[in-house]
C-alpha cells in the first residue's frame, strides 16, 4: 500500500493536466484549504487531521482501531463486568438444538427424507466397504502385497517397490493384517468419495470466482470444525457403524481436494488457454483438453492430501465404530496401553507412507518427458505400457491364488511379532524412573505440575479477568498488523461469536493451552529448523523422525503422554507440541534454505559471520515461510488441544467429547461451533498472506 500524501485541492478548483499543484502560503505542497483560502479557519486542523488519517499508513491503522473503541466503550459501559461475557449479550441455542436432535431421533426410522435419501446413502456405504473389504481378503496377503508392490515398481522403482512389500509384510509380522485390511476397504471408498466431491467443488470453485467465493468459508468451516463435532450429527443421523464414519470422513478429507483443484484450474497457462480458443473449442473443449491437463499436478497433490487426511480420521471415527485399526487403537487409549496403541498405529503410519509416497510418484510421473527404453532398468522396462498393466493385474491374481491354494490367504498367526509386552516393560521402566524423583531436574510429572501451575493456570487467568471488550480491541489490533480492516473485521467477529455463544470462558481456557503450546512449538521448531537448514546431514537424519511423526495419528500420541505425564492440560499441550512440530521444522527449514545464495555470497564477502547471516540475511528473507510456520503450529495444536479433552485437558475439547458420549447435540454443536470461531480468528491474524 502506498504511503505518498495525495494533494488536496481548494474546494471548487479542479487541478488541470499539467498545471502545478496549488501551494498554501508556507511553500509545502499539497496543503491547499489552509486558512485565507476562501475556508472558515476552524475547519483547517479538522481537514488537516483527517488528511492525515486518510494518507498515511499509521493513520489508516487507527482509525479502524478508533471506531472498534468507540463503538465497543459504550457496549463495555452499558453491560459492565469483569472479564467474563456480559449474559445480555449470549444467546441461548440449548433449546432449539436440543428439539431438533430430539426430532431426528423420534423421525429418524421413519421420516421420508431418512427413508428414501439418507436410507440409500447409508445402504450405498455399506455395500460399497464390504465389497471391497471382500476383495481385500479374497485376495489375501499375498495378493495384496504383491499388488502393491508391482504398482509401486511402474510407478517408482525397486525402492519403492520394496518399501511397498515391507510396509504391508510389517503390518501382518505385528499380527494386524485383518484390522489393516479393514482400514483399507474404509479408506478406498472414503478416499474414492472424498476426491468425487472435492473435485466437483474445486471444478466449480475454479471456474466460477463467485463460487469460489462463496464455498471459501465452507472450505473454512469443514477443515477447522473438530472432527467430533461433526461425529454427533452422523451418528443422530446414520446411527453408530461405518455409514456415519466414512461419511464424517468425507466432510474432512474433501476440503484440500477441492482447495487444489481450484487453485490447479485457476493457475492454468492464460497463453495455452487462449491458444485453445483461438482454434475454435467450446468451454467444455478447453476444459477437457487444457484446463484440467495443466492442473494434473495440483489435482494429484489434492488426492494425496485427501489420502493423509482419510488415514488421519481412521483413528477418530473409530468412536462411532468405523472399526479397524482406529478401533484398536481407542481401546489402548481407553487402558492407557502403549504398547497395544503403538502396534496398531505403526500399520496407520506404514499405510500414510506407502499412499503418500505412491501418489507422489504418479504425480512425478504425469507430465514428466519420457525415459528412453535403453536407460530403464529391466523389471520397468517389462511392467511398461499396456501391456506391462495387464501383468501387473495377471501376477497380482496368481500371486492370490497360490496364497489361497496353499492356505493362507489370511497372514499366519505363526509368523507375528508380539510387540505390546515389550514396550509396555520399557514404558513401566520410565514411568517408575522417570514420573517422579529424579534428581536435580525433576520427573515428568513434576514438569506437567510446574508447566500447569507457572504458564497455563497464570495465561488461563489472565485472559479471563481481561475485559471482553479489551480483547476485542487486542485482536482488532493484530488483525491490522496481520493485514487489513477486513482481517480485523473477521477476528472481532469470530471472537465476539464465542461471547454470544455463551462459551466464552471455556473458550479463553482452550485458548491460553493454544498460546502456550504455540510458544513451545515454536522455539523448539525454529531451532532445529534453523539446524536442518544448516546441515544436509541433520536434514537427512531429521526426514524419516519427521515423515513419521507427521503420519501418526493424533490419538496416539497421547497415549504415552498420558503415561509419562499424567492427565491434565499439560499431557494435551505437549501432544500437540509434538504433533505440531513436525509442520514446523519443515517450513522453517523449507524457507531458510530457498534464501537466495547471492544474498548469502554478498553478506560473506562483506565479512557477516554464520550467525550474521542468519540474523541479518536469512531470517528477514524467510518472513513469509516463518508466518506460514507460526499460522500451521497455530492450526495444528488446536486440533490437538481440543482431543486432549479426552485426557483432561478440559474446556472446548471436553465439552465436544461430553456432548459426543451423552448425545447432547446443543453442547457438542454449540463448543464445536466456538472451536470454529477460535481457529478462524487465530487463523486471520496469523496468516498475513490471506484476506479474510
């Protein structure tokens, strides 16, 4: 924006091309209506000040500021208080929410709408996860990985082929072959149905910026609701099993499909686009044959993206009985059983690799230039073309036939590897040296104590006794700083929505396990970023620890937490620091190394040392990668949080999964709601590159 002062002209006098500008009588242009112009002379500093609100940068920062404290000062004298939300100004939804779950229970068996359109839906999920489920065990071990081996080597290469063969071997060696199969046939169909509806939002969103203005704070709205606010409304609906699983699963994992498809279908090639209508194609010509090769990438990047977020939600709809490895998974946190958890959720990891890294080569794939025949190895050269995916299928069913003749179609029970009983000997070893009575630094519970009683209990008051109205302004404040009046618009907005939800102290309570799990994150993520930037060896030791702590599922996580730290807020925040800092370390790292290399060549020949590099070069470079790191910890560890209800950790996260458990669809709703609110106002003044 710029900051050059625009001249004001006399009143009546309208400058002509090429004239000089009016002068005031001091010689300083720009000034002109300075008294003895013809104006009454108690109207100049009034005009001088508002030039000067209106051409200057600092001045366009106040004035929105002024106007939020001229209009919440009155608000804060009629309805006074201390820090809590005036109750004139909350609205009551328990009522209405409460009849309408009531009426959808009492309608649910025979209302129309529940008969002949969410019957049918439900009816078609069903069928479509069993069908796949059975082809998955006709299959059998052998078929399967055999299968996914062979697609791997078309796509990659042996490495990844074995990688493959490892991955699907390893889930049978822990004894979760049947569960992982489970997971599977869930997530085929959920992925399946996730990419069918991102898609056609994303086609509509790209094509239409209307539309894409319009389904923006939907995107919004499904990616930050927390997954088990919208469980309740599946189970009321679908009832508990896997119709309402795959379905919530759906509403999560669709929202980046469509996001990328819409920026692939905006960011297409105008040349080749206007080539395309040069020579006469309709819209849906150029669509077909320009707009959607050119987005291949983006397209891919969405499925892989839909692919992460399915295996991200196994472990959550498992509460409402989507089964499988999820459901393994819950029963270990319900008997903080480490080792049980791990050994379910190792397969989920294993699974987020393979699709991940198997996405990734199709992506590389499409539109790379063709390798030349002679340069390929042999096992490519053999499974190339059409022919080489008709032995990919024909080596695939003759791999499952002779696991089936030889009988062991399901992975032997002879060949498991108990793992559970081991980890949960050295888990009991920590906990009994580590929990407690160590010298000098203390155990892990004295830290939760500590972290709980010097940072989260003084945060979680201070922003409770703080006058409503003053946190208002506080965010009007970093929204202006972040980006403009509408970035600060949407924060008041979003925050004073919690107020009148009636959940404004649970809301400040998950708030400060937010600010201080952020702080956490960031220190350690910017660190060992900034080491990883620096260090080819300690990126590539930091790769696989990050791959798989980013792949994880959330509720493992707080699993061993749990076990080293106890329940509370202090096991939910640092779950979600270590989930979180992955993300992180990542962007920082990403950012700092795509620093220009002549800026670094010009600070060493000026004698900067490496430490002045950093300060002076690389960090002021890397601002954007390190807000985008700041908006993603932010994001991530309110997801976190909010599951940490599970574990103790209160407030939002607690009254989402009370709601869940009773069916109460006015607590659930109402806390999810205010979730929402929390991460759109935590997002807009976090995320300077986005316009609210």
């Amino acid at each position: 924006m710029s900051t050059t002062t625009r001249p004001v002209h006399k009143p009546g006098r309208r400058a002509r091309p090429g004239s000089p500008e009016p002068r005031s009588g001091g010689g300083r242009p720009g000034l002109a209506g300075s008294a003895g112009a013809g104006t009454a002379a108690g109207s100049s500093p009034r005009r001088r000040l508002a030039s000067l609100l209106l051409d200057h940068r600092a001045g366009r920062r106040v004035l929105p500021l002024a106007v939020a404290a001229l209009v919440l000062l009155p608000l804060a004298i009629a309805f006074p208080g201390a820090g809590s939300w005036p109750a004139a100004l909350s609205v009551d939804l328990s009522g209405p929410l409460g009849r309408a779950g009531d009426w959808i229970i009492d309608n649910r068996d025979g209302h129309p709408v529940f008969l002949y359109f969410f019957g049918h839906v439900s009816n078609a999920v069903v069928v479509s996860v069993r069908a796949v489920y059975v082809i998955l065990l006709a299959a059998g071990w052998t078929g399967v990985t055999a299968l996914a081996g062979l697609v791997a080597l078309r796509l990659a290469g042996l490495r990844l082929a074995v990688t493959c063969v490892a991955a699907f071997a390893a889930c049978g060696l822990l004894g979760m072959w049947v569960p992982t199969m489970q997971t599977l046939a869930l997530m085929v169909v959920a992925v399946a149905a996730s990419v069918a509806v991102g898609g056609l939002l994303g086609l509509a969103a790209g094509l239409s910026p209307r539309a894409g203005r319009a389904l923006r704070p939907v995107l919004d709205t499904m990616q930050v609701l927390p997954a088990f606010a919208y469980l309740l409304p599946m189970v009321l609906v679908f009832g508990i099993g896997v119709p309402a699983a795959v379905l919530a699963t759906v509403v999560y994992a669709a929202p980046p499909m469509a996001r990328l498809t819409a920026l692939g279908l905006r960011d297409a090639d105008a040349g080749v686009l206007e080539a395309s209508a040069s020579l006469g194609a309709t819209g849906r010509q150029r669509l077909l044959s320009a707009r959607l090769p050119l987005a291949r990438r983006q397209i891919l990047l969405g499925v892989n993206q839909a692919i992460m977020m399915a295996l991200s939600m196994a472990v959550i709809a498992s509460v409402i009985g989507a089964g499988g490895l999820g459901d393994r998974v819950y029963q270990a946190l319900a008997s903080v059983d480490v080792g049980a958890a791990l050994a379910a959720g190792i397969p989920i990891v294993l699974l987020a690799v393979v699709l991940d890294r198997t996405a990734d080569a199709a992506g590389a794939r499409l539109g790379a230039a063709p390798v030349p025949s002679h340069r390929q190895p042999l096992l490519r050269r053999v499974f190339e073309g059409w022919y080489g995916r008709l032995l990919t299928v024909l080596t695939a069913v003759a791999a499952a036939v002779a696991g089936r003749m030889a009988g062991t179609s399901l992975w032997p029970g002879s060949w498991t590897v108990p793992i559970a009983e081991p980890v949960n000997r050295a888990v009991g070893w920590m906990t009994d040296h580590l929990y407690s009575g160590v010298p000098v630094v203390g155990g892990t519970a004295d830290w939760a104590a500590r972290f709980t009683g010097w940072v989260l209990d003084p945060l979680r008051a201070g922003l409770q006794a703080t006058p409503w109205w003053l946190l208002l302004l506080v965010v009007a404040a970093l929204g202006l700083l972040a980006g403009t009046w509408r970035t600060a618009l949407t924060g008041v907005l979003a925050l004073a929505a919690i107020g009148v939800l009636g959940v404004w102290e649970p809301s400040l309570d998950t708030l400060s396990q937010v600010l201080a799990a952020v702080a956490v994150t960031l220190v350690l993520g910017f660190a060992i970023g900034v080491g990883a930037a620096r260090s080819g060896r300690a990126q590539r030791l930091l790769r696989p620890v990050l791959d798989v702590c980013q792949t994880m599922p959330q509720f493992v996580y707080l699993i061993p937490v749990v076990a080293l730290f106890g329940v509370g807020r202090a096991p939910a925040a640092a779950a979600a620091v270590v989930y979180a800092l992955p993300a992180v370390v990542r962007i920082t790292a990403d950012g700092l190394r795509e620093v220009s290399p002549a800026a670094l060549e010009s600070a060493r020949s000026l004698g900067a040392t490496g430490s002045q590099q950093l300060r002076q070069v690389q960090l002021p470079l890397a601002r954007p990668a390190l807000l985008l790191a700041l908006n993603q910890a932010v994001v991530l560890v309110l997801a976190v949080v909010i599951i940490g209800g599970l574990v103790g950790g209160g407030a939002l996260g607690y009254q989402v999964v009370l709601g869940l458990a009773q069916g109460d669809l006015a607590t659930g709703l109402v806390a999810g709601a205010a979730i929402v609110c929390l991460g759109l106002m935590l997002d807009r003044i976090t995320q300077p590159a986005k316009e609210a």
